[in-house]
C-alpha cells in the first residue's frame, strides 16, 4: 500500500515537472507565432533559434529584487500567487492515466472545483496589494470568471448527459468512431470561447488592460510572484487545450494523434490573441448573461431529451 501511494506521488511529481516544461516552451511557441504574425522573427538569439529563451526568461524573473507595496495586505499579497500556482498544477491530478496514478471517477467536478477556486486567489491578489488598478483588475477579473462559468457548467452538462459520467476515460471510450466536435458543433465552439473567458486571454483579457489598468491585478507584482502568476496562467491554458482536445476532438492518449489536436488547439488560443482587438467589457457580460446561458439552455434540453428518448427506447 505504502509503496502504491509512493509510487502514485512520484509518477504525479514527475508529471507535475513536465507541465513545468510544457509551459516553458508554450511561452517560447507563443513568443514565435505572434512574431510571425507581426512579420518578425521572435525570439532567436539565446540558444539555438531561441529554445533557451524560456529559461532565461526564468532565471531574470526569479533573481529580481522583490518590492512589494508599503501599506499592503503582506500576508496574503505574497500567499495568492503561490496558491494560484498550487491551484493551477492541482487541476492536473484529473487527467486519466493508464500507468499507475490518481484515478479520479469525478474527474469533472474535480476541475470545476479546483479552476473556480482561483477567482478567490485573483481577488484577493488585487485587494492586497491596496492599489486601486489592482483591485479594478481583479474584480473585473472576478466578474468575468463567475459569468462564464455558469455558461460553462450548463455547456458541460450537454457533454455529460451523452456520456452519463464524470470520468475523461468515458469521453475517450465514447469518441472512438466519431468526436463530438461534429455531434455538437455549436456547443464545441461556445466551450472554446468559455476557456478562453475563463483563463483571461485575448480578446478577453479586461482583467490586465494595460490601457486603462496598467496591467490589472498583478500591478504590484514583481520578481518571482509575477512569475507565478505567469506560470499559474500558461498551465491553467495547457489544462484547458488538453480538455478541449478530450471533451470533442477524441483523445486517445496512446496515439500521437492526440498530442497533434492538443498542439492545434494550443496554436488557436495564440493565434486568438494575434488577430482579435479587445472586447467591450459590458459587451462581454452580454455575450455570457443573453446570448450563451439561453442557448446552451436550450441545447441541454435537447440533448437531455435525446438521451431520454434513447434510454426509453433501449428499455
């Protein structure tokens, strides 16, 4: 048992390492395609074409002078980026393993738990480090994540009435033959632009506005916080591509298939953020409150009763 338990916690160790590395060059491969889509290079002088460039990134970050504002909420100033950081490698524990690990049967409601409690690390970031930018940040940020996660759970309840379980591994058994990408199309789309919402990227991205927020809720952050902050924002959009690719592309994790759909659900987070301007913010709640809560309503009604319809049917 205890040699079970200390093999589960090293497989997760190693896998939480590997997440670490994956950010790093998600950085790197993001830095790449924007300059390409500027017209320009990106980064290419550390290492060989630039592969060096993320770990320079991090050595600079870690080893600046740490300021942190004099009239602050230090206790929590410095304790929100590391929980946002432990937040966002906790949502990693869910993803199913065919090798030894955690194998969660509620994998989903472990995600929604574990993602909606980062809006308490945000706020509490912003409201701590007593700025004012800080703190519009943050409840902006705040109000954007609550939104589009009621949308969210509602669009996520049509994938689970047609699978009938928490579990990822059910959604790879169920996608074999056909990917739900093309049963439920529209959904597929609404999820993408809720994942995006939820992570605050482009052209949702209010909660950093540098034009009016002077880079929002982490405006006082400095060195190895910011840092984690970033870390915690790149692993959060690795999870999300990865939930993607296993809610409607058909993950199979033992074909390198999947890591190719992974990798092209990655390139549209970043080519999102080179194409689209920001959105209006009262346009944005709009868009969550009128538009994606009735229709992903409506659709859980049509699937639900198409799944009841097939139950009733079978017996």
């Amino acid at each position: 048992m205890f040699q079970d338990l200390l093999l589960s916690l090293l497989v997760m160790l190693v896998l939480l390492v590997m997440v670490l590395i994956g950010v790093a060059f998600f950085t790197l491969f993001e830095r790449k395609i924007l300059g390409y889509i500027h017209i320009r290079k990106g980064p290419n002088k550390v290492g060989y074409s630039g592969l060096l460039q993320p770990f320079s990134d991090a050595v600079k970050l870690f080893t600046k002078e740490q300021s942190s504002p004099l009239v602050s909420n230090l206790i929590l100033f410095y304790l929100c980026p590391l929980m946002n950081f432990i937040f966002s490698l906790l949502l990693w524990v869910s993803i199913p393993f065919y090798s030894v690990n955690f194998s969660f049967s509620f994998s989903i409601l472990f995600m929604l738990c574990v993602s909606s409690l980062g809006v308490y690390t945000i706020m509490l970031a912003g409201w701590s480090s007593n700025s004012s930018y800080a703190l519009l940040g943050s409840l902006r940020s705040v109000a954007q994540i609550i939104s589009y996660e009621v949308s969210l759970v509602l669009i996520l309840l049509s994938f689970l009435f047609l699978v009938l379980s928490f579990d990822f591994k059910d959604f790879i058994k169920f996608q074999e033959s056909s990917w739900f990408l093309f049963v439920m199309f529209p959904l597929s789309m609404m999820l993408f632009v809720s994942f995006l919402a939820e992570t605050n990227r482009s052209p949702f991205d209010f909660a950093e506005g540098e034009s009016e927020l002077v880079s929002g809720f982490n405006v006082e952050y400095s060195s190895g916080l910011f840092a984690m902050i970033f870390l915690a924002e790149y692993a959060s959009i690795l999870f999300m591509s990865m939930i993607c690719t296993f809610l409607f592309m058909g993950a199979d994790l033992m074909s390198i298939y999947y890591y190719l759909k992974l990798g092209i659900i990655m390139f549209f987070w970043v080519w999102v953020r080179g194409t689209l301007p920001r959105y209006r913010y009262d346009k944005l709640m709009s868009l969550a409150w009128k538009s994606y809560l009735p229709v992903a309503l409506n659709l859980l009604l049509l699937y639900f009763s198409i799944i009841m319809y097939c139950m009733y049917n079978i017996m």
